[in-house]
C-alpha cells in the first residue's frame, strides 16, 4: 500500500494515495468526472483547480491532471465560467489599434494588478498581452499567449471583468488571418491544384500494383 | 527527479552523446519492418482478438476490448422503449465535437443546411485538441500530393483505400489555407514560408507545426469560427443510438443529457458520426495518449445501425508515451521530439533503431528493446527506454526546446524534470484506431444518410496512420461530409419516423449467440473510481424507469 495524504474535496476529508494527481485523487475517492475532466493531458483546461494547502491562506491554482496531490490540499474545480465571448467575422475584421478595444471595451478598465498574470498555471504573461492589446500590438498579444489553453482561471481572478483568454483568442486569429504573410509555396500549390497538375500521377498510383507501388516506396527520394 | 537507479543509465546516455550527434541509423526495408512488426506489435500479439460473433463484420477479427462493446446491448431496450417525439428536427445532425464534427457543422452551416452538433464532453475536448506536432500537406516546391500519397499508402501497409487517400492528399493545400483565413498561426518564416519538419514515415519535410499545440491553436480557431457562425450545439449530451426508419436510412438518433439524465431525439435528414476514438478502452492494458471521451460510442452505435467497418483488427500505439513519472503515465510526447533531433537509446545509451521509422515500427522496436533484449530502464509499472532530449539543443541549438516544444518542457518540469538536460523515459501509449466505419470520399458509409469524418471513420490511413494525417484527415472529411450532408439534406422532402427495429435485430443475433444480459454499451465515460464505487452512472437512471 502507497503512502496515503488527505485531502478535502470542497472541503470534506478523503484519504487516498499520495502519489497521484488532483484528478486521479478525486476519482479514487470516488467521484465520477462528467465536468471538469477532458484531455487528461494538460492541453484542453477542463479541469482548472483552485486549491490551498492546510494552514496557509494562499489560493494557488492548477491543472488537476497534471499536478499531484499534496497533503492537506483543500481543492475545488472551476468547469465551467460565465465568460463573454464577443462575435466577429474573421473575414470582415479589420486589424486596426482599435478593434480589439471595439470588441472588448473592457481591457481599458485593466488596472495592471497582475493577478492573471500570478493565476496562470502555463505561466503565461496575462497582463502584458493585455497591456499589448489595449495598444493593438496583435503580434506581441499573439506571441505572449499562443500557449494558452483556455482554462479560464485569469477571467476568475480579474476585478475588471476581463475576460483575457478570448482577447487573446481574437487577437490572435486576426493577427493570423491578416497580418501574418500567407504562405507563398501554399499560393503556388494552390494554383497547381486548380490546374490538376497532379491528377494523372495520383490516377496512376491508384491504378498500381501492391508490388509497384513497394517498388516506388522503397525507391522514393527522402529529403 | 530521476530516482537514483536511473542516474546511472543516463551517465551512459550522456557519455554516447557526443558521438550519436549527427551520426546515421539505417532504415529497415519493407521485408525486415514486417518482420519486426510481427514479432513484437502488439497487433501480433496472440490471444489478444477474437472473431465477432454479431453484425455486419461477423467473423472479423477484433480486440477483445472493441468485441466486448460491439458483442453488448444497448442502454435502451427496444422492446419496452417509447421513442419521445423528437425535441429537434434539424438537416444535418452532427454528434461529435472535435476536429471533424465542427469543421463539418461549419461547412454544412455555409451550405444553408440547418445544423445541430451534440458532443458528450466540451466542444474542442478531443484527441485534436492533443495533437501536437504538426499537420500534413503536400505544399512545397519539392513535394507533390502525388509523393504524399506514396508516403501514406506505404505507412498504411498498403491497404489505404485509393480514393480515400486521393481525397486526402488532394485537399490537404487547400486545407492549410483554410486554416491560414481561419487565423490558424503556423510557424513560419517572415515572408511567410511555412516552417516544415518530417515525421515518422514521411519522404519529404511536410509536417506544420504550430509550436507543439498543432492540434490546440487548430481546434480553437475552429471552435471560435463555430461559434462566430452561431451554429446549434449542445454540450454533454452523448448519443445513445442511431434512428432508421422503415426503409433503412438514418433519420437521427436518441441522445442522452449527460447532466439530468434526460433522454430525447433528434430527427434529421443526414447524420454524421464524428465521435472520435478509442484510447480509453486500454487495448490489452496499454495506457494511452487519448481524451477522456474516447470511447468508441461512434463505432458501436454506428455497427448496430448496420454500418460497415475495416481493419478493426489493427490500433496504432505511438512510440513515445510518457514511461515516466507515474503519474502522466501514457501522455503523449510528440514525434516533433524525434522530428527536430531526439534520439531513442536503450538503457547502455546506445541507439537500436532509426527513429522516423513509421510508427508501428518504432513502437515494435521499444517493446522488443525492452521486453526481449532486456535493454530497457525497469519502473514501477513496467519500463521504457530514454528519448535523448538534450541532443535537440546540441543538434538545432540552444533554447529550440523552449521555443519549439514548450507543452512538452511544461509536461516535464511540473514532475521536476528538464528536457532540456535530462532525456526523458518512454514506451508505446494506445493512440489511434486506425481503422473505423468505412466510407466513400464524400464520408458517407453503407447506410443510407450516415456519415463518418474523422477517427471514427476507416480506409484511408491503412492498418498503420503517419504523424500529421489524422489533422489533415479531421478537416478534410470533415469538411467533404459536412458538404456533401447538407447538399443530400437539401433533397429529401419529408423524414419517415424513426424506428429502433434494427435494435430489435441485433438484440436478437446478441441473444442468439448467448451474448451475457448485463453487457451494455456504448461505454459513454471510462470509469477509473475504485472498484466498490463503480456501477452505473447517476446519469443513466432515468432508462431504467
């Protein structure tokens, strides 16, 4: 038998093996996830956790399946977070200093407290993209939060009701759909494709032998 | 932190290094890759299938785990259910909310079709979210789709569908810029020339990364697009079982609010299946790489409708799961590791395989390493052998790891270990099903008005999937479903009732196989409380009234 710890899940005492995460510790003690649960792999935020450890009064945040459990951990999840998202046709957007404002008037009441920035638990810099936001710097907010996943904690934490990871998101697709430069190579193949440059060698293929097309296999060129 | 009685082997890993960098590993030929595969796949591995005693595919063979799913009853009983008139009645029903339901429910919604998506968990809580090292397409100067196809239909075995692949490779540059429009940021040069990488099997450096959240950035940009377009959706709410009406087309199905229990119809003129996987189903014990909906609802509820399947007898186990720590024990550590430089060595440090093999052999190779040659590095739930991460910065420089893989520093250091210096311990993970519900190009299986896209369908990869297709292959079936649905939708007039008769008949071909009473499926949830705790879900006692 593994070295037991307790824990409090929304406050009531369980014991359970101290080896596993927030999440494994749940379910052994007997819960059955339908929220609050998605990739188990630290890439979805489903299972955003606030916890504090006994005796101390800080509220520290984490993934629960990518953290383990510590002693007398006092643990609630957040599965799900009222959040405004503001609509747009990416299309139709144009990227301007101001339309990140226009969509979010709320980043201008950031008080630069930097609580998002303390609550993340991929240890992003919130509050920079925000600031970078407000001066429509999209390739700043862009590069500051491309490992967001969305888990929501920053929204939870922020007194001006910003809700950080859509700014982001929206940023980020505008800076992609119309900043960035589009593939050159992709402009070309695109072309190539409407012509149906390549139809007649792929009919071929298709119409090959299984010992032709090993033969081709073995032969081809690796870059 | 490495216990200490790995500190000894990585010395032995650090004293190669030096002499690894840079230096060739031959390839296997076709002949000696069989013949690895054979001895040490887990496919191979005897007693582990059995031949399925009901259905359309009678006689095939198939994993214990899937048979016992197929080889089960349905949470609803015909005989004493009332169908509830249907609460929605819609054009293209859509159960699935990864990357191949919602790029599905985009097109058909641009093609005026009324669209519904149901999905069991979040929208975006799916394998695609997870995958990370990159997307294939055929769009650079010294590549053609042709090659593409050559790459696929070879890592497949061979036995990919020849339309199925055609349709893949011929989509996959105008995938990528659709992803481009939707906001997608690659990795790219600053005139815009995409970064590109190879992956396992591939002949040419065909692979787009985003970073190492491929899968993620592509799976919000198309969630956020999903819901600019205000498309219909509902959020855990899983399907139960297809509806057909008297002529055996698909007319909807009956769906279960995974919340309250409440259990309704849908009726609609096209339905896509767009469920997804079957990680959690823990072939033959394997951990695994998937979401904690991947389940194999799709393929169950799909089978009894009468819809085809193909190589179900073959389940791709990526090479690189995570050994350790025990706890992210299976998580996935992408083929880009490999992909920008990483090494596999066995426990003296020494190399035994040519790491961009395909992944049904690199995987053959560590289970022979560890299990057969006994050169693996033993753990408390089993073993593994080091992926030699620190070589990535020798090989591409310092801070690429940072840069290029920083969901994969992040997967480590919260467990106290860094890539950057120490290799990491691996061994194979149950990641893909590589077979599914067969399909034509436009996705739609033997049944009438029923589409597969995505994991959930079968063909195209083969009995083997290459790094990068399967994002390819989300958004190119499901975009080919999602269109060709909605234009099918648009020429049926009025719907038949639904009916559950094609339940009643495969209760009975259960029954008549003397298939046990008490096993139910689909398995919705995996159910990882306890023993003393589990039975069935509060969810689900609403059927029972």
């Amino acid at each position: 038998m593994p070295e037991l710890a307790t824990i409090y899940i929304m406050g009531k005492e369980y014991q359970v093996p101290a080896n596993l995460t927030i999440l494994q510790a749940i379910e052994y003690a007997g819960f059955l996830f339908v929220r609050g649960c998605g990739c188990r792999g630290g890439f979805c935020g489903a299972c955003s956790t606030v916890y504090r450890t006994k005796d101390s009064y800080k509220l520290k945040v984490a993934l629960a399946c990518q953290t383990k459990i510590e002693d007398g951990m006092y643990l609630a999840q957040i599965p799900f977070y009222p959040a405004n998202k503001a609509e747009h046709k990416i299309s139709q957007i144009q990227p301007t200093t101001e339309t990140l404002c226009a969509l979010y008037p709320e980043i201008m009441r950031c008080i630069s407290c930097g609580s998002c920035t303390k609550v993340c638990p991929q240890d992003i810099k919130v509050m920079d993209y925000i600031n970078a936001a407000i001066r429509g710097d999209y390739k700043k907010v862009a590069e500051l939060s491309f490992d967001c996943i969305m888990c929501g904690l920053c929204a939870t934490r922020c007194p001006a009701e910003i809700v950080q990871y859509y700014v982001a998101l929206a940023a980020r697709r505008i800076y992609g759909a119309h900043i960035m430069k589009k593939a050159p190579h992709l402009d070309k193949r695109l072309l190539e494709m409407k012509e149906q440059k390549f139809a007649k060698e792929i009919e071929q293929l298709m119409q090959s032998s299984t010992e032709q097309l090993k033969e081709l296999y073995t032969k081809r060129d690796i870059e | 932190m490495y216990p200490k009685e790995f500190q000894e082997s990585i010395k032995k890993v650090e004293a190669t290094r030096q002499a690894r960098k840079g230096s060739d590993f031959p390839r296997l030929s076709l002949a000696e890759r069989q013949a690895l595969l054979e001895a040490f796949h887990p496919d191979y591995k005897k007693g582990t299938m059995r031949a399925l005693s009901v259905g359309v595919n009678k006689g095939d063979k198939t994993p214990h785990e899937f048979a016992n799913l197929f080889e089960a009853y349905s949470l609803i009983d015909p005989e004493r259910f009332t169908i509830p008139q249907p609460k929605y009645s819609v054009d293209v029903l859509i159960i699935g909310g990864g990357g191949a339901g919602v790029s599905a429910a985009i097109t058909a919604h641009q093609a005026k079709a009324d669209v519904l998506l149901v999905t069991k968990l979040r929208i975006g809580d799916a394998n695609t979210t997870m995958a990370q090292g990159g997307i294939q397409a055929a769009d650079k100067e010294n590549d053609s789709p042709a090659i593409h196809y050559l790459d696929v239909i070879g890592g497949g075995g061979f036995k990919n569908i020849p339309e199925l692949v055609r349709a893949l490779v011929t989509d996959g540059p105008e995938i990528i810029r659709w992803l481009e429009d939707l906001g997608v940021i690659f990795d790219k040069a600053d005139d815009g020339t995409m970064l590109s990488i190879h992956g396992g099997g591939t002949s040419r450096k065909r692979m787009h990364p985003c970073r190492d959240y491929t899968g993620a950035e592509i799976m919000r940009c198309l969630k956020d697009e999903f819901l600019d377009n205000k498309i219909k959706y509902l959020e855990y709410t899983s399907a139960l079982e297809l509806l057909k009406d008297k002529n055996g087309n698909c007319v909807g199905a009956v769906l279960l609010n995974m919340e309250n229990g409440e259990v309704f119809t849908v009726k609609a003129k096209t339905t896509i299946l767009a469920t997804g996987g079957a990680g959690r189903l823990h072939i033959q014990g394997f951990p695994t790489s998937n979401h904690y909906g991947a389940t194999a609802d799709g393929l169950v509820i799909g089978y009894r409708a009468g819809a085809k399947l193909i190589f179900i007898d073959t389940i791709q186990y990526h090479p690189t799961g995570v050994a350790y720590p025990e706890q992210i024990l299976g998580q996935l550590i992408t083929e880009k590791v490999r992909g920008v430089g990483a090494q596999l060595v066995n426990a003296d440090g020494e190399r035994f395989i040519y790491e961009l093999e395909t992944r049904d052999v690199v995987a053959s190779a560590i289970i022979r390493e560890v299990q057969e040659r006994k050169k693996g590095i033993m753990t408390a739930t089993g073993g593994g052998v080091w992926l030699d991460t620190p070589l990535i910065e020798m090989v591409s420089g310092p801070g690429t790891i940072h840069k290029q893989l920083p969901a994969m520093y992040r997967q480590f250091i919260k467990f106290g270990i860094d890539m950057t210096k120490e290799p990491v311990l691996t061994y194979p993970t149950q990641h893909y099903q590589n077979g599914g519900i067969l399909c034509n190009e436009f996705g739609e299986t033997n049944v009438p008005n029923l589409y597969v896209a995505g994991e959930v369908s079968g063909g195209v990869h083969g009995r083997n999937r290459l790094m990068g297709n399967s994002l390819l292959d989300i958004l190119v079936f499901g975009r080919r479903a999602g269109r060709h649905a909605a234009e099918k939708s648009s020429k049926i007039a009025n719907l038949s009732e639904g009916t559950l008769d094609h339940l009643k008949q495969y209760h009975a071909e259960l029954q008549q196989a003397n298939i046990p009473q008490e096993r139910k499926s689909p398995m919705l949830l995996p159910d990882y409380r306890p023993k003393q705790f589990q039975g069935e879900f509060n969810f689900l006692a609403k059927l029972r009234q």
